[in-house]
C-alpha cells in the first residue's frame, strides 16, 4: 500500500465527541504547530448541541500559507465510535487513521487502502488516573502526546503550551505531562514514527498570531470607542458578546472606583437589542451589537428607522446557514440580499467584509466611523467560520494618533454662533446633515426623531415633493460612502486574460490558492476582493476589463452577484456564478474545478494570453 | 383660528426659577380629537415640568406608535423627541439611558403600544428598572386606526359599535407590580390635581416609575357601556390618596389629620405625602397594593393615585456598576486602551 508522504502540507481531522472536552487538547495541538512556525487554520464543525453529539476539529497545515479549507483527510483521530464508520470512509487513500484500540474495530469497517494506527487511550487513561471525569479528559492529550511522535510535532514546545495554560493550576500539569507521554511512548514502541506525515520547525509565521474573528471585532469596538452594547445571544455571534464582556472587564474599569466605562445589555429580543443601540448612539454613545441572519430579519424594522431617521448603529453579522433557523453551526454567506436593503421601502446600508481577523478588528472600527460620518447603519459581514475559529492572522493594529470620526454633531458653541438649525438641511451639500444629541443645548437645537416622512426641519410632512426632496438627499449620501468605504483589492495576473475572479469575506483564502490551481491547468485570472458596498468604481471598471467575471461566494442563490447586477448594471451574461452552500467554507479546489467546468471559452482560448 | 401657537410672551407671564414660563414647556398645537384625554395628560405634563422646573434639554421624551405616541410633539418644544416604532420606546430608551444617565427619560405609550405589541419590551424595561418616567395613555382601544379593542379593554366592556369585549383585559398596572416596578401609579386625565403630583413624583423616583393614566378616547370609546368612558371612569373611580409631591428643602404646605398621613422620602431629598383616604394602606408595601388593586377590580372600581413605591430602587445603572460620568461625553483618552495594550493583547494570541 502506498502511503501519503509530506511535510508540512496535510489535514488532520480530530473526530470527538461534543462536550468530552476535547476542543482544549486541540487547541493546544494546532497552536504548537502555529508555535513551529509553520502555517496552520484549525476549524470546528460542530453541531447544534452541548454534550453527546459528534464533533469534529479539522487542522490544515500549509507550509505555503493557504489556510482555506482543502478537502480530503490524511490522518484522521477518532475518538468518537458513533461516527467512526464515516470517518474511516473519510481518509484519503494512504492516509492515516488513529483510533483507540482499546476495543478492538469490527473486520467489516476496516478499510486496506489507509494506515490504522491503534493506540489504546482509554485503557492506558485508566491504568494511571483514577477519577473516570480525568480518565475522559486526559484521554484527548494521549493522542495528541501520540501525535508528537506520529507527525514528529515538538514535544518540548507543546509541553511550554501546557505550562502557560496550566500556569494558575501548576497541579494539573504533571498529569497532562504523563498523558503525552503515555500516546508519544506507545506510537514510538508500536509504529514506525514518525508516519509519512511530518511537521519540520519553520520560520513562516512571521508576527502572526492565532485568534478568532469574534474576539478581534470585539476588540475593534473597545478600541473604536463602543460604549454600549445590546445583544441576544444567537450562533455564531454570542462569541463577540462575550469578548467584548471579557475584555471590557480588562481593559475598561475605572482602576480607582472599579466602575465601568461601558454598559452592556443583553436583551430580550433582537428587536431590542438593536431599539438600545439606535437610542445609545441617537444619545450620542458609540453602540453596537452582533448577531446573525435571524437576528437581522428581527431587527429590519429598526434598521429602517435608523436609516431613513439617519441615527448611526453597528451591526456585526456574523452569518451562519439559512434560511430560517438554517444551518446554525455551519458557514454560509447567506445574507448578502437581506442585509443590503434590509427593512422596507427604499433602503440601501453600508457592509464591510473582512477576511481575517485583523479585519474584523480594523473594519469594525471603522464602521463606528462611518456610522457616525454617514448617519446610518453600517454592517460588518462575517461569518460562522472567521468568527468562531482560530485564524492565523496579522496582528492587530492600532494608530495612537487615530482620532474617531464622530461626524457632524452640533456642539452648544455651534448651536449658539448659528443663524438657524435645520436637523434635515443639507448644508455641506454632501448629503450628510447636522445633527443634535438631547442635553446639548437649552433652548436650541432641539428637534424631533421621527420615522414618518419629514421636512428638512424634522417636521412631520405628506408632502411628496419634499419627501422625494429628503429622500434623494438620502441617497446622495450614498454617493459620499463610496469615497468613504475602503477599496478592493486587485491582484493582476502575470499576463493578459479576460477572466477576472471577484469574491469577498472568508473566499479570500481559497480564491487565492485557487488562482495557483487554475495557472497550472493553463488558466490565468486577475482578482478582486471586495471590502465594502456601495461599491466603488473600481469594481465596476473591474467586470468592464474582463469579459467574464467569475463571481465566487458562499450561498445558493449567487447574492451577490445580484448586487453586482442591481447596482452596477453589469450585464448578467459576464458574471459567471461559482458557488459554495454546504455549510463548510469553500475549497480551493472546488473554485478551481467549478471555473474550469463553467469556462465558457473552453478549450481553445482559456489558457492564451489576449491581446485587450 | 391659527394652527400655529404664537412665539411671542406676554412679558408679565410667571416664570419658575430657571426663568422659564409655562408656555416654553408646551409643544405645537395637537392635532388629536377634540376632547381627547391625552391632550390633558400633555397639559399635566407641562404643569408638571414648570413647576418643577425641570431645564428642558434634560429631558428626553420618547415614544413608540398610535395616537398616544404622538403626544410629544405636543409638549415640550424645546426637548428631543424620538418617535420611534410601535411597540419599541421601551428599547430605544434603555439604549438612550445608558448612553447619558444624567437626562430625564419621559416615555409616552399606548394601551397598544405597550399592552400588545410592546408587552414583551415593557415588561424587561420593568426588570432592569431603568430610570424612566413610563406614562400609558390607556385608552382601552386602538385610536388611530379607528377603534379596534385593545388588550386592556375590560371583559364586557362594549364598543361604539355595539360588540362586547369577550377577552380578559389586561391590567398593566397590576402586572407592573408583579414584575417588581419600583413605582406604580395609576390615575386618570380628567384629575390633573392627582396626575400632576403623580407626574413630578415619578420624575423625582430613581428607577422605573409606571404611571397607567385612563385617558378616555372621545371618537371611539366614550359610549354607553364602555368602562373607559368620562362619564364610567368619573362614577367609578377610587383613590388610594391624594397626593402632594413635596420638593427638596420647601416648606410642607398641606396639613393632615394625625395618623392620615404617610410620607415617602425621596433620593433627591424631595418627599410625597399622602392623605390616606384608606386605614392600614402602606405605598411602600408591594403585597399591599397588589391586594388593593385586585379588591378594586372585584368591586368594579378604578384604583387611582400611587400604588406603590419603593424608596430603596437602585436603578439600572447602579446595578450594573457604571462610571457617574455620562458614557456619551467620553472620547479616546478615557475609551481607546491604546498601543501597548495591543501588543499585549497580540502576544496573549501567539
């Protein structure tokens, strides 16, 4: 039997069970890979469920840094019996699969084209602790201590991950110690080690480090200035709830009085949570909240309000599988339609897609500055998978000189030297009004927030000549995000070509490895990320260069694509749809295989370079 | 006649210590019914407003959807309003509050707004008892879309129409007390000697103060048979006390008969005393209220005046630990932890 041979560049599948405290011990073994330099994103697919249903941890190790998801498993651990005859089918051909052969695996489930590696966890587990809840728990740093020998992972750096984590609880440490060396032992007594996959120490992390999308867009709004934040608790955005709890705890108590420089609400509903960010930051507060489609479904009336009364808020949307109650635990970029005109009547909002971590944090910060800038909602559209798992990711960045933009609020000086205060008059001819926050002045500058048409002095209105006057002056604003929203980011090809592949959010990482895949099958492409919506001139010069634009996202539909459409007018034929809805993040190969399928230039033209 | 309210004073006009007259608290001209009991809860809130002399830009009033709802475009001009949507004040209150907690919050709602679709808002504005004056303009049916029954409309009661309200009414000042409300008041727009007092002693009460105020409907459910009338209200009425809210370091004007009176000392030095028209009555004794509200009910009668109040209310910002200065008036240097923290921050994830 030939077996998978590399260094560097493989998938270990961890297969457990929901709840047996296994996400720490894999944690610990993907971070200790991160520790060797040596590039890796690590993914959680996890059920709907606290205890008892199969889990599965799924780390790619790329020496070359793509760190989308690839399909395929070359080793596979498998401490869950109930979904063993799935993992088994799972392993590539030659590839590896570790199991507790502590109970011995029936003849008609054992494949002979993959390597089993039996190391006997759950007995070894009960042999040296006594307490069954430890048996179960150290059982998960048995395989990973097997790992160290089978993968030839440095045992001397896992054990200094071990210390830190156990830093405030040094007794636990000598046990997790003997649990490694119980699995490291038995793999090098048993088994040639290491197996043909193997780790070597690299230098290619640089000053990267290992975080979860939800806990940088978390740090983002402390770091931006968010005061107040109303949430309900919804997958997969709780995570950002819960950081912004945790690290405001840190990083925003009064070190003398203990009292907190931040409010935090959880509400009763989505309804609500998004009625307190809108009355915070009506108030004068920076205010946000996190949430998922669901959540935005509940929240649209609101956020009709805020548009068209035009009271910044921001909104995380961290999307999940929909529709309705969907797919909770698993990725999709569903929601691209419902969040762009979100609420009813004429309504258009601002989304900033980040692809990593560090844009989380970056672009959450700077959606409290358009928000504020612009007077309306803006979204920040991530998604189950950079939200919840550890990315390898620049770090976070933070000018000591950056100044929040809080846009154009009127002080009691302002409203003193004015001749007249109109809360609706386009002064600066932007779009973009004064407005007033309550307290500021007393006896001017006091207007009324209403979500009925007004005139430009708040006054409610059925006149339709001024409400088309107020609500062409909404959109012109429209026109001022567009200098506002940050660009996309274009990769050329190294030579001419008339296919362009534009994608946005967590397609980052795949798209790009897909680039190298489709140069090898002859195909070249230029590139598009987009960050934001509205879109800017680029993109649209963008699909005018190519003439046929592969738009590359992660929902059934082709969204959008139909934003593309709908707001550039793009012709429908040029935008080819490459889609992913599984609920896994989409693969690289996937990208490349659904391009070269959908060529329509296939065969003779793909690979030549054009002239144009 | 003009629908524009003059700008100019009379000059001799009184003015209360801030140097404000009366009329700088009203709003523009209502364009509700004729007759319309909300128009004279606008007016007790004027009066209450001036005599307290509450700055204006202080105060923020908020509302949600229907007829009641848009009341505050009717008093005090030189405040921010926000109507917001239906059902939904509670929320964008909550959110206004903790951005600034040195503003007074006056909510304005419906039997709609708030028994309906805002049930579910309302009630956990009641849990985190946050500082706010919350007035239901009940009416016992839904003016503006021309009469529907509300959920407060009582069981029996009979529309203009002719039909009975075969549902149980919903009584939101008895569920107030439930949910532990820190102030329960109820009262009535036609007795602005007992709402205005009831108006001012909210505003001086540091936690949710709930006043359920019976403000008949004149178009749609003043008929015969209908308990929310004038004329059912007037002949069914019952009043705990008559009130006297009693403002820091002033004299106490009112005198009571020995062992008719009770006081409640309020957090801002302010007091309310109450001629106890009922022996063995205690504001302060939630069990008590409870108790009197259901006797009420069974007897037929409107309760009105405090029900309850609770001196010790530590409202939603206490109880959560914030800094004493307004969360909206801080900018980088207080908020931004800045560079060093992040790299600290970044090492933590390497």
């Amino acid at each position: 039997m030939l077996s998978i041979n590399a260094v560097n560049d493989f998938v270990v599948r961890f297969a457990n069970v929901n709840g047996s405290g296994s996400a720490s011990a894999n944690n610990m073994f993907a971070k200790a890979i991160f520790r060797m330099g040596i590039p890796v994103s690590p993914k959680n697919i996890f059920p709907s469920n606290i205890q008892g249903l199969p889990t599965w941890y799924e780390v790619r190790i790329n020496e070359k840094g793509y760190l989308g998801r690839r399909d395929g498993v070359d080793m596979m651990i498998s401490v869950n019996p109930q979904s063993i005859v799935k993992d088994i089918a799972a392993v590539k051909t030659g590839g590896y699969f570790v199991y507790d052969n502590t109970r011995k695996l029936h003849n008609e489930i054992i494949r002979d084209d993959i390597n089993f590696i039996g190391i006997p966890m759950m007995r070894m587990c009960m042999e040296h602790y006594k307490d069954p809840r430890k048996q179960q728990l150290f059982k998960n740093m048995v395989y990973v201590g097997a790992l160290t020998a089978l993968i030839d992972m440095d045992e001397a750096v896992l054990k200094n991950i071990i210390a830190e984590q156990f830093a405030k609880k040094p007794k636990l440490i000598p046990p997790n110690e003997l649990a490694i060396k119980l699995g490291a032992d038995y793999a090098r007594a048993n088994y040639e080690c290491p197996t043909g996959l193997k780790l070597e120490t690299r230098d290619a992390v640089g000053d990267h480090i290992m975080i979860e999308g939800n806990e940088a867009t978390a740090l983002g709004a402390i770091y931006a200035g968010a005061t107040v934040m109303a949430w309900y608790p919804i997958t997969p955005s709780t995570s950002v709830a819960k950081a912004f709890e945790t690290n405001c705890k840190k990083l925003r108590v009064d070190p003398e009085t203990g009292k907190k420089k931040y409010a935090f609400v959880q509400a009763e509903d989505e309804l609500a949570a998004i009625g307190m960010v809108i009355g915070a930051t009506w108030n004068g507060a920076r205010a946000f909240t996190a949430t998922s489609g669901p959540g935005i479904s509940l929240m649209s009336e609101f956020i009709g309000l805020a548009y068209f009364a035009e009271i910044p808020a921001v909104l995380i949307n961290v999307q999940r599988g929909g529709p309705s109650t969907g797919m909770p635990t698993r990725t999709q970029q569903p929601d691209i339609i419902s969040t762009a005109y979100a609420s009813h009547g004429d309504t258009k909002h601002v989304l900033l897609f980040p692809s990593t971590p560090a844009e989380c944090f970056e672009m959450t910060a700077t959606a409290f500055d358009l928000a504020d800038r612009l007077q309306t909602p803006v979204f920040v559209m991530s998604d189950l998978d950079l939200g919840m798992n550890n990315h390898m990711s620049p770090p976070l960045k933070w000018d000591d000189s950056r100044v929040y933009d809080r846009g154009k609020v009127l002080t009691a000086e302002d409203l003193e030297n004015m001749e007249e205060f109109g809360r609706y008059l386009d002064v600066d001819d932007d779009g973009v009004c004064y407005r007033t926050v309550p307290g500021t002045h007393p006896t001017k500058g006091s207007f009324f927030t209403r979500g009925t048409s007004r005139d430009e002095y708040a006054r409610y209105t059925e006149d339709g000549q001024v409400y088309v006057r107020v609500v062409d002056r909404i959109l012109k604003k429209w026109e001022t995000a567009k200098s506002l929203v940050p660009k996309p980011q274009v990769q050329w090809s190294e030579s001419e070509t008339k296919f362009g592949i534009l994608f946005f959010g967590t397609t980052n990482y795949s798209a790009l490895e897909a680039m190298e895949l489709l140069e090898e099958e002859g195909i070249q492409v230029n590139a598009m990320r987009v960050l934001a919506f509205p879109f800017t001139t680029e993109v649209e010069d963008f699909i005018d260069k190519h003439e046929y634009v592969f738009v590359i996202e992660q929902n059934r539909d082709a969204q959008f694509r139909s934003l593309l459409i709908n707001e550039l007018d793009a012709h429908p034929k040029k935008l080819i749809r490459v889609l992913n809805y599984d609920g896994m993040p989409i693969t690289a190969d996937n990208i490349k295989n659904q391009i070269v399928q959908k060529n329509p230039l296939a065969p003779q033209l793909a690979s030549k370079p054009t002239a144009s | 006649m003009s629908y524009i309210k003059p700008t100019f004073r009379h000059p001799t006009l009184p003015k209360n210590k801030i140097g404000f007259a009366k009329a700088d608290y009203e709003g523009k001209i209502s364009t509700l019914c004729a007759g319309c009991g909300h128009d004279s809860i606008s007016a007790s809130i004027v009066q209450a407003c001036y005599e307290m002399a509450v700055e204006p830009h202080k105060l923020a009033k908020l509302s949600g959807i229907g007829c009641s709802s848009k009341t505050p475009t009717y008093f005090l001009d030189n405040s921010h309003g926000f109507n917001s949507v239906h059902g939904r004040m509670p929320s964008v209150t909550t959110g206004a509050y903790m951005a600034n907690r040195d503003l007074i919050y006056l909510g304005v709602s419906g039997d709609g707004d708030t028994a309906s679709i805002g049930m579910g808002q309302f009630v956990h504005a009641i849990r985190r008892n946050l500082n706010m004056v919350y007035i239901v303009m009940n009416n016992g049916c839904y003016g503006l879309t021309k009469g529907q029954d509300s959920a407060t409309a009582d069981y029996g009661s009979i529309s203009k129409a002719g039909s009975k309200n075969m549902f149980q009414a919903i009584d939101l000042a008895g569920m107030a007390l439930e949910l532990g409300a820190t102030f329960v008041g109820r009262s009535f727009s036609g007795d602005k000697s007992q709402l205005v007092p009831m108006i001012k002693a909210a505003i001086s009460h540091p936690g949710f103060a709930f006043l359920d105020v019976i403000s008949p409907c004149v178009t749609f459910n003043n008929n015969n048979g209908s308990t929310k009338s004038y004329d059912f209200v007037r002949e069914h009425i019952e009043a705990t006390a008559a009130i006297d809210y009693v403002p820091p370091k002033a004299q106490i004007s009112v005198a009571y008969a020995e062992g008719q009176s009770a006081e409640v000392k309020l957090h801002d030095g302010s007091s309310i005393h109450l001629s106890k028209l009922a022996p063995h009555w205690n504001p302060s004794d939630r069990n008590s209220a409870v108790n009197r509200l259901q006797a009420a009910k069974t007897k037929g009668e409107v309760l009105t005046g405090l029900l309850y109040i609770d001196p010790e209310s530590q409202d939603l910002h206490e109880l959560q630990n914030t800094v004493g200065t307004p969360l909206n008036q801080m900018g980088e240097s207080e908020l931004c932890p800045g560079n060093e923290a992040l790299d600290s921050i970044n090492s933590s994830f390497r």
